[in-house]
C-alpha cells in the first residue's frame, strides 16, 4: 500500500471531526464558488447543492472569475465569493479571492489550511485539518471541503454517511477486475449535483493513471460522445434518485455497444448500492472514485505519490 492509498483509506476520521465544524452562512448575496483542478468540481457540485437549497449560485474557474469575472455574474461586485482551495496557496485562487474583496463583495476561504495565504486575505474562514501524509493528489481534503461547503449552505451531515462512504469505497475496490482495470478509456457520467463529483472522478483516473477520461451529463453522452464507446470503455455512472430509469435506459445501450458499466446506485455489470439520499450522495462516493483512480494506476505499474507533470501546489510567476 502506497502512501497516497493509505490517506484515502484513513481520511475517514477527519471527516468525522469536522461534522458540525461550522454553521450555515447567513448572507443572502449570490454564491460564487470558485476554484481550480478539483476545488473547482468541488465548486460545480456545491453551486448545484445551494441552487437546489433556494441560495443562487454560479461556480467559475479561479483564472476566469479573476480576469472576467463579468461574463459570468453582471454584478460581479455585489456577491459571496467562496474560494476553493487545498493549500490556500493557489495563485489564481488567492488572485481571485483578493480582487474581488478589494471591488466589495464577500470573500470567505474553504480550505485546509486556516492560517495560508488564502485565509490571510478573506473576510471569513471555513477550515478543519486534513491527513498530514496527503501529497499530489487530493484526496481527504477534498473530501473535507465538500463535507464544510454542504454545512455552509446548510445541509446536516450524520455520522451514517461516513460509514456509508467507507463501505462504498471498500465494496467498489473489492468490485474491481482487470477486464475493468485493464480499459483505455473511462468515462464518468453524473447530473444535477453529481456532474462535479463526474468530472473530479475522471480528473482524478486521469492524473493518477494518465489514462484518456472524459466526464458527461448522462443524457448528453447520447449526442456525440457515445461514438467512441467499445469493448475498451468503462463508464462509471453515477446514479441520481429522480433520473435513475433514464441514466439506467443508457446504461444498457453502452453495454450493448462494448463499454463495462459501473453502477453507483443503479444497474451496471457491477452494481453497487449508496446508501444515501441525493443530497448526501456526492460526499459519499467520493472516495469510491479516489481509489478507483489509485486501483487504475496501480494496474499500470504507475506511482501516485509522483504523477507525472503535477505539484501539489500551483504557483504562478
């Protein structure tokens, strides 16, 4: 067991700590959760969690709500901006965070990291310490941020969805076989508040494995993308509770096309149960989809502590 299976195995605890850690956000001012890498489909899934909890909410690349932040919100001024950060140290982040404070809106820092850079020039900060062994890839502080980001707009987290989390990422381990392993295109399909959690699953086989993946909007993957599925695509969808007959109804055509299905929460060629509503689903499969990423990676003879090209921090001159 590599050091980067060790912390996605004992990121649990820490989850546990910061259950309750923080309050629901008071403001009424337009969300704007900004991000790069995964803070940023951190960002996508918790923009979804708040539109649908009646809080408007838009999420934005950290570089882009930087350097135009007027073509995603008008009045980009008057707004709650939440940014995203493991390190706190992320130059566009922090660029983000300290531009839109010094123009009037509301800057609050979510991360691990209470005393960075990033914290130092917000006006509020949501934190709770993360596994000291975490290196390149993140693992547990994501999980940590998306845990403190639901809180934020007010979602109660039980003790029941760290077990729940646990036993998916144990059972899908246990699931995994080299006619899965051994695939060369993965693709990760999830909706409404699920598309980030898609999207960060994929970046993660990606930069652990550096195997092709691409993340769908289920019912989009029919226009276009389903051309590249065969006998050597795996798709992993991520099943919602009000959209499971149709995600399920796609999910028979990519098999009939080659592709081998993992079904989180619905049918697949593995079929694995999460024992959470729609509103909990997110946090609890997503270590599910950091060990699927290692357990690719590590079918390749490929090291996550050093992935190839990456840092754990992006600092720019």
């Amino acid at each position: 067991m590599n050091t980067t299976e060790k912390v996605i195995r004992e990121q649990f605890p820490f989850w546990e700590k910061a259950l309750g850690s923080n309050t629901a956000i008071t403001r009424d001012d337009v969300l704007v959760y900004v991000g790069c890498g995964t803070s940023y489909y951190l960002a996508m899934s918790l923009a979804a969690y708040a539109n649908n909890a009646g809080r408007r909410a838009i999420a934005v690349p950290g570089a882009e709500w930087l350097n135009r932040p007027s073509f995603f919100w008008p009045d980009w001024k008057n707004t709650h901006v939440v940014a995203i950060s493991r390190s706190g140290e992320t130059t566009e982040t922090v660029a983000a965070a300290k531009m839109s404070r010094e123009n009037g809106a509301f800057v609050t820092a979510l991360t691990v990291e209470a005393e960075s850079s990033l914290a130092k020039c917000s006006d509020d900060v949501v934190a709770s310490p993360t596994h000291s062994e975490e290196g390149i890839v993140m693992s547990v502080s994501a999980s940590l941020m998306l845990l403190l980001g639901l809180q934020m707009i007010g979602h109660k987290i039980p003790a029941s969805a760290v077990a729940s989390a646990k036993k998916l990422a144990d059972a899908l381990d246990a699931s995994l076989s080299k006619q899965v392993l051994d695939r060369s295109h993965f693709v990760f399909l999830g909706g409404g508040q699920l598309f980030g959690m898609a999207a960060e699953g994929a970046l993660k086989l990606m930069e652990m494995s550096q195997v092709l993946t691409q993340p769908f909007h289920p019912l989009e993957y029919r226009h276009g993308p389903i051309s590249l599925v065969d006998e050597k695509t795996a798709a992993v969808m991520l099943y919602s509770t009000d959209q499971k007959d149709a995600e399920a109804k796609l999910v028979g055509e990519l098999q009939e096309k080659g592709a081998i299905v993992i079904g989180l929460g619905g049918p697949g060629d593995i079929e694995l149960a999460v024992e959470a509503d729609l509103s909990l689903a997110a946090l609890v499969i997503l270590p599910a989809l950091q060990m699927l990423g290692e357990r690719v990676a590590q079918s390749r003879g490929i090291d996550t502590v050093s992935p190839r090209h990456l840092t754990k921090v992006v600092t720019l001159v």
